[in-house]
C-alpha cells in the first residue's frame, strides 16, 4: 500500500490547491492544525470553505497542472503482473486522487481516503475511513487501515514520505521510506528502506515479489 501526495504526486496536491485558490485565512488554518489545536478533518473542511467558486472545472484546471513520479506507471503494471494487491492509504480526497490517476491512463486502483463529491455548487467532504481511537484523529486512520489489512494479508508493505505515514510506518511488514518519513523512522528506529521513485521500489522489491 502507497500514501498519495508526495509520494505519488510529485508535490502535497491538496496543499498546493488550497494555497492557490483560497482566500485569506487558509495559512492560520493550516497554522492551527500543525499547531495541533484543530485535526485534519476541521483543517480540509474549513479550507475548503474558503475557496470561492469551487467548481468541477477549477479542480480539472488545477489537476492539469499536477505530476506524478512516472515510474508509478510502470510500477503498477508490474505489481499487477505478479498478481499483488495494491491501494492508496491516503488523508486525501478521492475526488482528486482519481482524476489525477486518469490523467495517467491509470483507473480501478484501489483507494481507502476522505471522500469528496460535489452537492449542488456546494463540495461535501466526509471521512468514511476515520477511527474514533485514532491518536491523530485524522480524516483517514491509516494505523486503523493496516491493522484492518494486516487481518487479511499475510505480508504489507507499506510506501510513504510524510507525517500522515507515522502511524502506520511501525505496523508494515516492510517500509519504503524518504523525507520526513525517512527521518521519523531514523530517530525512532523504525527499520525501512529509503527510495527517491517507484523505479527504486520496483528495483528493491524484485527479488521479494
Ligand atoms: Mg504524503
Ligand atoms: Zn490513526
């Protein structure tokens, strides 16, 4: 299983869209979540309030201008030949998520995050995967989706590069690791791999799969 912005993206797409199209306010929201003072639900719900005109054309407009590491493509084709299970863990909204992956010609892949939908001119965010006991209390639980999929699998390996990735990177079976992630992981003593694209996960993971 894969996080999606930064690690699939090339950029954090949400952060980049709030932080082009909302209005003034968005940087003390986003203040007081790495404050701690709201969680990430409060935080992707009052952003989104503050972008005016919130529109499926704005989102395409905004999705056009997002990259993802290309050698995912490549990537999951290959996983998909030997037959593993792949999904996107992500504090994300699918919404995005999958219009960016259509952008690669990528569809069907399985992803566990926040939902969006547009009602109207109004975009409803919900939280379907988020756990009451989650230490985050984030919009996703991935600590919550391994434990889930660890009941079901045998083996998780687990891809990421940011703080949404901390409570799940203690519960993989084997860890892909860089950026913030890759130094959380150096003090805490979490062993993992450190990868820059998917072309070095495939490249490591080739002998195990
Ligand atoms: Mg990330
Ligand atoms: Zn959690």
């Amino acid at each position: 299983m894969s996080d999606f912005d930064g690690t699939i993206t090339t950029k954090d797409g949400l952060y980049s869209f709030i932080e082009t199209y909302a209005q003034k306010g968005w940087e003390k929201v986003e203040q007081d979540w790495v404050d701690g003072k709201i969680n990430s639900k409060e935080c992707l719900t009052e952003e989104f309030k503050l972008v005016p005109n919130l529109s499926e054309e704005l989102i395409s407009e905004f999705i056009r201008t997002l990259s993802i590491d290309e050698s995912f493509v490549d990537f999951y084709k290959k996983i998909v030949e030997k037959n593993v299970d792949f999904y996107i863990v992500s504090d994300g909204i699918d919404y995005f998520i999958n219009r960016i992956l259509k952008k690669y010609g990528l569809e069907n892949i399985k992803i566990i995050s926040n939902h969006g939908e547009f009602r109207g001119e109004f975009f409803e965010i919900s939280f379907p995967n988020d756990s009451q006991n989650c230490i985050n209390n984030a919009g996703t639980c991935k600590c919550k989706v391994i434990s889930d999929l660890k009941k079901e699998y045998e083996k998780i390996i687990y891809i990421g590069d940011g703080v949404s990735d901390y409570c799940a990177a203690g519960k993989a079976d084997v860890l892909f690791a860089k950026s913030r992630l890759l130094d959380y992981c150096g003090k805490k003593g979490i062993k993992c791999l450190s990868y820059n694209t998917f072309e070095d996960i495939l490249f490591l993971l080739a002998p195990k799969i």
